[in-house]
C-alpha cells in the first residue's frame, strides 16, 4: 500500500523542524511527501530545503506556489498530485507520535470498508506541554467527537454527526484513496478540505475514529480552535460573531445540498441533522425567540452548545450581543 504524506505550509519557522522530525521518525515511512509553501516571508523555505537536504530524502518534493492561495485551495492542488493509496494529511506545527503512520495504515488495509481515519489529539502549547480540557458529558477527543456510549480502539462515525461538525482536526486524518477522485469532483470551497472529505467518507458509511492519541496539536496565538484558552469577556464578545455564524452555516447548507444532489442519503438521523443546521442558520440570519426555541428543541443543539452558548444566544434575541460585538471590535 503506496503512502502519500501533504503537507501545507506558511509561514512556519517556528515550529516546521519539530514537525518534519516527527514525520521523518515514522515507525513507517511514507512513499511520498509532497510540501507546498504558501508564499511565506520567512524561513519556512529554507528550513525544509535544509531538512531534505541534509537527510537526503529523494521521495521529498517541496514546491513553493506562485501566489498565496489559502489552506483550503492549497490542500486541494496536493491532494490532486497524490498519488498514494492512503493520503496524509499534515500541518507544521504539530508532533506526530512516532506510530501513526503504522497504526492507521494498518487499520485502513484491514478493512476495505474504511474511507477515512481521524485519530485522537492531545491539546498542548507552544512548548509541548499538556493543555488540560475539561471533557463535557459524552464527549471525547478534547471535546471535538460528541458520542453516546463507550468508544472502541476503532468506532465507526454516523453521517449525522459529521454533518453538525467535524471530530477531528485535517492534520489527525488520513483516507483512501477511494474517494480522492470524488474530493476534487464534489469540492466547493465552502467547507475546510477535512470536513468534506470526513462527509463523503461518512457517505459511504466509512468514516471512522481511533480512540488512540497519536499528535499533539499545537495551540498557540495563531490557532486557538478548540479551547479556552484566552477566554477573556472581549475575546468571548468577539467569538459571539452572529454574521459569521450564520454565514458558515450556509455555506454547510450549500455543501450538504450539492452533496445530496449526487449522493442519495436519507436516513431519518441525517435528515434531522440537516434540518437542525437549517434552524441554526434561520436563527443566526434574523434572531427571534421563537426561533430560539425551535433551535433549542434540537438534541444537537443542547448537546453541542454549553451554557454559556446558550445564553449568548438568548441575548441575541434582544440584540445585546450585537451591540457589544460592534463596541468590542471598534
């Protein structure tokens, strides 16, 4: 089984070795790595020009785009020159554990069946130090994977959960190359590239988690999804961005809509789930309380919002929070 490794980079000095360390140090190898730097201005360049070099690996190919492209249309133009049987997928600032590679490849040639694999993360800063996240009530993965009941070493992901949000961060994942061709086919933009890919995965009733903690994901200025770290009142203001909510939900809606026009996915759990991003997108567009209240009904919406989610979202009604948003960002 041929191994593809993509790596995006930009601007990454500051952590980009300890991250090709971590890949190079793999249990087992990839076939191929292939980096595209996104036009940084620093010495992101350089530093893996030296690590090629000075390791001599000749199946290591960085290419340095003409133009800044963006994550997502980088990983596309990657993800469309691999040409592995299973495809890493890899950012530049996090440390691999030494047997990822081995175990997830290993799982994926066991069982046909399986599309994608997304792996546990550990939350640590910059210095690789442990971040301690408070785990919610059937949550799991630093509260990224909501599941009832007890996960296996390899549970098997429902569509309707992948639908309100993906579990796991691009760089955790890995997939066949079965629906490689359908990423580039079907892929609109709207979505991060992992998030699309875990969908069609789930589509096919392929998409899984490995309840084995083989990163450590880096949280730092730059990348601070997932956590509270920083959770000052101005930075919980400017989180509570109801436009943008409501953009992003949209922008799910049309994916999951181009989706359906090409797959034929029914079932009474996804539908729900459609529909609950529906009412989220409803509410955020024009807030009202009965819009609040038909948005709450959701089993989604209670176990994927906190408290104090709630509650901002009760104050949106009155449009509190749109005025401390406008005071907070001027």
């Amino acid at each position: 089984m041929k191994i593809s490794l993509l790596m995006a980079t930009y601007n990454g000095e500051n952590y980009i070795l300890e991250q090709l360390k971590s890949i190079y140090n793999q249990t087992v190898n990839p076939d191929e790595v292939l980096i595209a730097d996104d036009v940084s201005n620093d010495r992101t360049v350089e530093l893996i020009e030296r690590f090629i070099e000075q390791h001599d690996l000749k199946n290591w190919k960085l290419m340095i785009n003409s133009s800044n492209k963006g994550y997502k249309k980088n990983f596309y133009d990657l993800i469309q020159q691999a040409t592995g049987d299973v495809i890493f997928l890899s950012d530049q600032d996090d440390v691999w554990e030494k047997n990822k590679i081995e175990l997830m490849t290993k799982e994926l040639e066991k069982n046909s069946k399986i599309k994608s694999i997304n792996a546990a993360v550990k939350y640590v800063d910059s210095r690789l130090n442990p971040l301690e996240v408070k785990l919610k009530p059937n949550f799991y993965n630093e509260n990224l994977l909501y599941y009832k009941g007890q996960l296996g070493f390899l549970t098997d992901i429902p569509l309707s959960s992948i639908i309100v949000a993906n579990i796991t961060p691009g760089c955790a994942m890995c997939f066949s190359k079965d629906i490689k061709e359908e990423f580039l086919e079907t892929y609109d933009f709207n979505l991060p590239h992992d998030w699309h890919l875990n969908l069609l995965a789930a589509i096919h009733e392929g998409c899984f988690f490995m309840n084995e903690i083989l990163i450590k994901y880096r949280i730092h200025e730059n990348n601070t999804i997932g956590t509270n770290a920083g959770n000052s009142l101005k930075k919980s203001i400017l989180s509570y961005d109801r436009k943008n909510r409501s953009e992003e939900a949209k922008k799910l809606l049309v994916t999951l809509n181009n989706l359906r026009m090409t797959y034929n996915f029914k079932d009474k759990y996804s539908i729900r789930a459609i529909k609950y991003i529906e009412s989220r997108h409803n509410f955020y567009e024009h807030p009202s309380f009965v819009k609040y209240v038909k948005m709450k009904k959701f089993d989604e919406y209670n176990h994927t919002t906190n408290k104090k989610g709630r509650l901002w979202d009760l104050l949106a009604v009155t449009g509190i929070t749109d005025l401390a948003f406008r005071i907070v960002k001027n």
